[in-house]
C-alpha cells in the first residue's frame, strides 16, 4: 500500500516579513527540515505568500482590499513565490513543482480527480509540490482563508494522513495568546470541546485566516481521515516533531474510520444548484436505513437543477441533512412528487449526510 502523505502547510506570516521580503533564513531552515522529511514521506506543500511578496516586489506598503488588485499582486508574487522554494529546496537537491488551484477545481468531479492525479504524479516521482490558490485568475473572491481551507481540501484529496498548518502562534489557546490567563491547548480529541475556546483572534498583518480558519481547516482535515497539528512555523524542529507525532503545537487526532475519497468529495467539493424538501419518513429512510431517496419521499422541489448536478436534501424548516448528485431534473421531479415506483430522485450511492453528529 503507497505511503500516505504530509500535507505542510505554511501561512504568509511565516515566510514574508511586515515589508514584503522573503524571511530567507528562515525558508532555508524550514526547508532543510522538509527535505529531511520528504526522504522518507511523500511531502506536499501548500504555500501563502504570493500576494505579500508581489506587493513586496511592487514596493506597495498598503495591502489592498480590492480583488483586481489582490490578483495582480500574486500575479507578480508568484513567480517569486515558486522560484524561493525552488532555491531552497534545491539545496538538498529535491526537485518542485507549482500547482495553482481555484475553489471551482474541487467542485467539479472531472477537475477534482485530475488535480489528485497530478499531485500523486508528483509524488510518485519524488517531486515536491508547491500548491497555492490560483489567485491571479480566479473569478470569485480569493477565499480560502490564507490557504487554511485549501490545505484541508489538498489533505482530504490526498487521503492525507497528517496536516501541518504553521502560524506565528504556538498553537490553539483558550483566548487570545496576548491575554495573561491564555493557556495552550494541546490536544483537541473532538470538536465539542471547542465549544469553550474562542477562536477569534485575527490573522496577522500578511494573513487572512486567522486561528478560527485553521480549526475550521483541522475540523475538515480529520473529517476526511487526517490528523492535524497547529503549530509555530518559525520554531525550529516544529514539522519535524509534528510528522513524528511528538507533542507540539495543538493536535487534532485522526477518527478510527474516514468515508470514502468520493464520499468526502461530495460533502466537501459538491455545488448544489436546488433543493429537494423531504418528508419525515424519507429523512429516516436516508439517515438512518442508507437508502435512496424516492419521489414518494420529496414533498416540495426548490430551485432548478438537471439530472447530474448537486442538490441538498431538507427538511420542512429548511435544514440540510444531506446532499447529493440528483438523479432527475427539478421540472420532472416535480412531475412525479409523492409518486411510489420509478427512478430514485437521488441514489444512495451518491449521496452524504452533511449534518455533524453524523458519519459519512
């Protein structure tokens, strides 16, 4: 069985100063760690950074807010971005390579699986990606939170088994690390207990994430199969420990099980265009018995959809508990509400439960 991979991943903070300079120095040393790792580990990296060190380059102390100027700057700064880690990297010899994702390339099945083949490529043949947001291109808002988003999504992707998100902070504490009754949260066995930490601090002067994206991000990551570390990047030894499961940081362990690759794709990269409302029988039916849904089940058919394109099952008051590709369009669904017989309006092999208290 091929060895699961590391996911690291590394925020703008870490390695670009308060004046858009690369902290080369520390770049060096985080990549002779990685190079160590990558020896025995296939190694992916998701790299911030672009957008800081093109307005870097650029000579502009303002960050902008505006999103023509926010693609321009990482137009500038990825170039910059890839060549550092080239260099770096290159130092012990490992070979890169630059792959840029948008959020449109997980929502498309076709996209999804060809993303994962590139980078399992890569990885087959000892190369390291480099993975960013293609922000220069993207039609939407660059979203992924600093890249913690799309560290996760990569993880998931990858049937990861370790996600490593480097910050300017020690890890996870129980308020904001300035306040003197701060304390450092080790482990994070399960998401309730987060219900008493506050995740509010905001990111740094280069990052967008701040510590609230990064439990998100970890939240997803272990959802799919991964553990994940929150850890400081300019700690010498951090990844290191954290790839060696010695404590350090704050860790989220990995779940005994995980569902399955396409099973994690439609809970995370699916976009539903309609809604199908379903009757209290129907939910029970999917929930609980694994089964189809069945036009006896739908009570009502919101928005337009073709067979092929992702819906969200509800319930009376709107709450989604699952999701799925739907197996009828919205107009003949419609046609054939409460009918018994016939073709499931989604099958349940293409289908999730998307509420939290409830597996894959």
């Amino acid at each position: 069985m091929p060895r699961r991979p590391v996911v690291i991943k590394l925020g703008s903070s870490t390695l670009v100063d308060p004046r858009g300079r690369l902290r080369r120095s520390r770049l060096d040393r985080i990549a002779d760690e990685l190079a160590g790792i990558a020896a025995t580990t296939p190694l992916c990296i998701v790299s911030s950074g672009a957008i800081a060190l093109g307005l870097g380059q650029l000579g502009r102390a303002e960050h902008p807010t505006a999103v023509p100027e926010l693609q321009a700057a990482a137009a500038v700064g990825q170039a910059v971005l890839q060549q550092a880690w080239q260099r770096a990297l290159g130092r012990s010899q490992r070979a890169t390579g630059q792959v840029l994702l948008a959020a449109g390339d997980f929502e498309r099945r076709e996209s999804y699986l060809n993303a994962r083949v590139t980078l399992e490529t890569l990885l087959a043949w000892d190369v390291t990606p480099i993975v960013n947001e293609n922000d220069s291109t993207a039609t939407r808002e660059i979203t992924f939170g600093d890249n913690d988003a799309l560290a996760a999504q990569v993880a998931v992707l990858l049937g990861a088994r370790l996600l490593v998100l480097l910050t300017d902070q020690e890890g996870l504490y129980t308020r904001d690390p300035q306040h003197p009754d701060a304390a450092l949260v080790r482990e994070v066995p399960d998401s309730s207990m987060l219900a008493g930490i506050d995740t509010t601090s905001a990111g740094s002067a280069w990052g967008t994430g701040g510590m609230r994206s990064k439990v998100v991000a970890a939240e997803l990551a272990r959802a799919g199969g991964a553990a994940c570390v929150i850890a400081n990047g300019g700690r010498s030894g951090a990844i290191a420990a954290a790839v060696a499961g010695e404590s350090v940081g704050t860790r989220f362990p990995a779940p005994d099980r995980s569902p399955s690759a396409y099973k994690l794709w439609l809970r995370y990269g699916l976009v539903t265009s309609g809604r199908i409302e379903v009757d209290a029988g129907a939910r029970a039916a999917v929930e609980r018995d694994g089964a189809s849904l069945l036009p006896v089940g739908v009570r009502a058919v919101h928005g337009r959809f073709a067979a092929g394109d992702g819906v969200d099952l509800v319930t009376a008051d709107g709450t989604a508990f699952a999701k799925g590709i739907a197996e009828l369009g919205h107009a003949e669904l419609r046609r054939l509400l409460g009918e018994r017989g016939g073709d499931p309006a989604v099958h349940r092999d293409r289908l999730v439960l998307v509420a939290a208290d409830r597996p894959a």
